[in-house]
C-alpha cells in the first residue's frame, strides 16, 4: 500500500509540473526530407512536458492546386516552408517534419517515450498518390494521377473511391529521433532503428511509441500525416493530410532498446526494419520473443513458441526503400 501512494504522489507532482508547448509548422520549425543527430532543435523540452504539434502533409502547393484544392483552403505555413530556398539542408527525403524536438536530460542509450495522447484532422482534404509496390497497377507513367480525398471530419469517414468508405484513424506516419551520429544526414524516407517513417496504422492516440536514442537531446521529429491507411501501404500513400497532435515526451533510462516498440491500450508491438523483407520480418519476431522474455520470464524457445501461437504478424508497409513488419500480441494473453 505505501508503495502505491508513493507511486501516485510521484505521477501527481510530475503531472503538476508538466510544461505544454506549442510548435507549429513554420520554414524555421521543420526539418525538410531528413533526421540528422546535427539539426538545429526548433524547441527544447523537458521530460514529461507535453508538445502540441502541427505538421504539414508531404506535398506541395501547386500540386494540391492541381488537385482541386482552393488556393484558400491551401495553408500558408505549407507556401512559407515550400517557398523557402533551404539549398543543401533539403532532402534527401521529400517529408515535412515538424522539429527536432530536443528532450533534456535524453542521450545515448536511453528510450523516448512518445504518449500519443491526441491526433485531430486539420484540413477537410487529403490525397493519394499511385506508384508504390506493384506500380504498374497505376497505368502507363506518364499518365498516373494522385486523388484527391474529402475527409468528413463530423462522422470520421471518407469515400476513398466510389462506394469505399473508410474510417478515418489519424496518426503520425513519421515519428523519429536522431540516428547515430556517425550516419550523418539521412532521409526521410527509409524507417530504421530510430523509427521515422514507420508508416504503422496502430500509432494513433492512446498509443506509445518506444524509441532508442543514439545521441543527446533524442531530437524528435514528426509528420507525413495520414488520415487513415491499410497495412502495406501498398501504392505509397496513405489517405494523406495535415494533422495536429498531442505529444507527451518521457525520457526512460531504465529501458534499452535496439528497436522500436509500440503499445496500445490492449496491444504490445514490437517492429523490424529492412531492404529484405525476410530480415525485417525476422527482427520483428526476435522482437517479439526478447518481450515476451521480458515479460513472462520465459526462455528463448518458449518465447518463440508462444509467438507462433499468441501474435500476429504484419507487412507495416513495403514501399519506403526499407520495409517495414510488425508483430503484435494482446496484453489480455499475458496474465
């Protein structure tokens, strides 16, 4: 029992001393088309404080104008950082990342505990491209269109095409921390060990995303956000738009990962990232086992038993250069 209230007395001060701030989307908050452990932080953070977040979709003005959007429906954070001329520190990826984030007290060898505690629609529209894993469902090159998309924000849904209604679920399909130094710049589009462009479906609010941190301050960035997506991410796109957030950012030194770990309400996660879709389905799994040692105490072969026949495994999405697989058990299993 005096555990216990020792417990709440420290949530309830750390709750009291909670700092939320707000980053919006500007040229001088966004790290265009990389994560890179040398990126000027756009906002310094302590742990537990809250960030409210605004992110821009990974698009651009005169294309989303060529979609049909009205030039007032157009945001203009999204002209501003288009129009900016960024030279050499643009690319090599094409997301808008809001950040990075800097989270004191974070440094090599810690975790980063993201608690996506909210995520809301921004804009009435989104869109999808058409290229992805089987491209040549896209017709011939010169004529593959990308779609625009209503998004009904009052019933959650959208008509993706003719008669396909899709419930909208909200998140970030961009979420990462610096990679190792010594990898320099890297872009923005291959997910990897510090996460990024994971593209998973189950990072939506109420989830909590475990992230490995290779150098000091984590330097969280956030985007490409997607209004709804299928596992797979099969052509490239999701249901694409523009999304808030909110973000609550702990640094935990009593964890060690070596990859990304995700958990739901109901759901732990664990994630592989690869060129081969064999190897990343294998880190997945091994994942997998090492939790469930973790948790149960069990052996390596036990643990690998009870994975083949307690958890799912899942194609995350096979269309970022690296592809990516995740594998997930009910935490009601795990009595």
């Amino acid at each position: 029992m005096r555990t216990t209230f020792i417990l709440a007395v420290i949530v309830a001060a750390s709750a009291q001393s909670q700092t939320v701030h707000k980053l919006s989307a500007t040229p001088t908050t966004v790290a265009y088309g990389y994560y890179w452990s040398e990126a000027k932080p756009a906002l310094r953070v302590k742990s537990g404080d809250i960030v409210e977040v605004q992110t821009m979709l990974t698009n651009t003005p005169t294309g989303l104008e060529r979609l049909g959007v009205k030039s007032a429906d157009v945001p203009q954070a999204l002209r501003d950082i288009v129009a900016q001329d960024t030279g050499s520190l643009r690319g090599p990826g094409g997301h808008i990342l809001t950040g990075p984030i800097y989270v004191e007290g974070a440094d090599s060898g810690d975790v980063l505990e993201v608690r996506i505690l909210s995520v809301s629609l921004a804009s009435e529209y989104a869109y999808n491209g058409c290229r992805g894993f089987v491209p040549e469902l896209c017709g011939p090159p010169d004529a593959r269109v990308s779609t625009l998309v209503h998004l009904d924000r009052q019933h959650m849904t959208a008509e993706v095409m003719p008669g396909v209604v899709v419930p909208l679920r909200p998140f970030f399909g961009s979420m990462g921390v610096a990679p190792a130094p010594s990898l320099g710049r890297v872009s923005s589009n291959p997910p990897s060990r510090h996460a990024g462009n994971l593209d998973n479906k189950e990072l939506v609010a109420g989830t909590t995303l475990y992230i490995p941190v290779f150098t000091k301050g984590a330097l969280l960035e956030v985007g490409d956000g997607h209004a709804a997506q299928g596992d797979g991410e099969v052509d490239q796109t999701a249901i694409e738009t523009n999304l808030r957030g909110r973000l609550q950012l702990v640094v935990r030194k009593d964890m060690k990962l070596d990859w990304p770990r995700g958990e739901t309400p109901t759901h732990w996660i664990t994630m592989g990232t690869d060129t081969s879709l064999v190897v990343a389905t294998k880190t997945a799994i091994r994942e997998m086992v090492k939790l469930l040692q973790e948790k149960k105490g069990l052996s390596e072969t036990q643990a690998y038993q009870a994975a083949s026949m307690a958890a799912d495994l899942r194609i995350t999405e096979l269309v970022d250069g690296n592809v990516g697989v995740h594998m997930m058990i009910a935490k009601s299993y795990l009595k």
